[in-house]
C-alpha cells in the first residue's frame, strides 16, 4: 500500500477507474478518450511530428502511442512512410522495449501503434521514441514512470528465453464479467522483442485481502501480433490479482506472471 499511495499524485493527474468501495484506497488511473500531447519535433526536410498518447503520462507495460505528420506547408498528410522505434539510453547501455509499428488508422486521425515500455525511466536511464518519416528521423524523448499496480510481469521462462507479459488497460473496470486483452513479447536482443502467438495460458483471478478467487473465468487465447483476449470475472470491486501461467505445448514456461487490478 505505501507504493501505491507514493504514487497517489500520478492518478490524480489523469482519469480514474471506477470507484473502490474502501474510501481511502487510491484508484489507479486510466487513459481518457482525448488524445495527450508527448512532444513533436522536425525533420531535416521540413515535416512536422507529433506524438500522441492516450494519457498525458507513459507508463511501464503497455501503452497506445499516436504519431501525426504535418508537411512542410503545414497541411496533415496521411501518405507518408512513418515508423518508431523506442530507445533507451542508459550510463552503460542503450536498449528497446517491445512495440507495435505505427500504421496509419482513419478513425484516429494518426498513425497508431504501442510501446510496452519494460523499465520507467531513471536517474541513469532516459528514453525516447524515434519516429521516421520519408526516410528523416527524428527523436522525441518521453518521460516513463511506474504504473501504480503491478501491470506488466517478466520473467526467464524453463526455455531460457524472457518473457514481458502486459496487460492492454481498458477504459474502465466493472463489477461482473469483463472483456481482458494482454500482450506476450520474448527478448531476442536487447533491440529485439517480438510478439509471441503459439502460447497457452491459464488465468486464475484472486483476491488476496478477500482470500478468494472467482467462477466463470475464461483464460486468453492468442489472436495474432502477440496478443491474447479473454475474460475475467470481478465479483466485487478492490485489488485482484490475475495468476497467469503460461505454457508451451507441455511445457509450462512461466508458472506465474501474475497482474495485480484495482478498481
């Protein structure tokens, strides 16, 4: 609890999930519908770039992250090449994070994509997102911090091989039956982190201040790019935490790469 209420001033910055019925327990937060400006930088040639999140805040694990090009006169264009890549620069080192690439989406007016940023930022560690355009790049640095509950988990699976699993954060959390979307990346490299689509996985939510689980529960399946879609059961509001285990075949890789919830 003493981490979460650290991070109390990060949910009061942003939207907030549905109300705990325990009054002075704080409420994670959530991205809200209005896209947030990051930063935005110019090209050698000219373009205009501008990235957008869903939240004025990044945070560790999953994130949607938007990218709008302007032309050298000024007009939005939607022919552009456009691509990311994050990177973070540390004393000794410098390494990526899972990401989806930016494709161009009609009903954002942008071209949308994510980042499963895997460490918030540090004294000794910044990231950054480059964008390019046309063949320019540019670099937009971002600020990354630590969501309040715990909604990425990694970890060296039985095969050797790291494992990020992050949670796709909805809108809003309710009492009852709820759609849930993850996402699965194995590190190859330290610039390398590709989506994983041929797992299986075993979901049971618990509540441990309840000291009980829910019925009804149907694990996520693998939908393509590295995602999996599921449901999960909330039964009342307060801090659950979903056990994931993951599998390969047979062989269990992961026993429990758990996610903890609170609403």
């Amino acid at each position: 609890m003493k981490k979460i209420f650290s991070l109390l001033f990060i949910a009061a910055a942003l939207c907030t999930y549905t109300s705990c019925k325990t009054k002075d327990t704080p409420k994670p937060a959530v991205e809200s519908l209005t896209k947030k400006q990051i930063g935005t930088a110019r090209t050698a040639d000219s373009y205009t770039v501008t990235l957008y999140a869903d939240s004025n805040l990044l945070f560790s694990g999953y994130n949607r992250v938007y990218v709008t090009v302007q032309d050298p006169a000024g007009a939005a264009t939607n022919t552009a090449t456009v691509s990311i890549s994050p990177v973070m620069t540390m004393t000794s080192m410098t390494h990526s994070a899972p990401f989806e690439q930016v494709v161009y989406a009609e009903a954002e007016k942008s071209y949308a994509g994510a980042v499963i940023f895997n460490m918030p930022s540090t004294a000794d560690g910044s990231w950054a997102i480059n964008v390019t355009v046309n063949g320019r790049s540019v670099s937009i640095p971002v600020s990354v911090t630590s969501f309040p509950t715990k909604i990425m988990s990694s970890g060296v699976g039985t095969d050797n091989n790291t494992y990020i699993v992050s949670l796709v954060r909805p809108l809003v959390w309710k009492v009852g039956m709820n759609d849930i979307e993850l996402t699965i990346h194995k590190k190859v490299s330290m610039m390398d982190f590709p989506g994983v689509d041929h797992l299986s996985l075993e979901m049971t939510p618990e509540m441990p201040s309840m000291g009980h689980g829910s019925p009804n529960n149907i694990s996520p399946v693998s939908v393509g790019n590295g995602h999996y879609k599921g449901k999960v059961n909330y039964t009342m509001t307060g801090d659950w935490r979903l056990h994931l285990k993951l599998s390969d075949g047979n062989t269990v890789l992961l026993a429990d790469a758990y996610i903890d919830i609170l609403f």
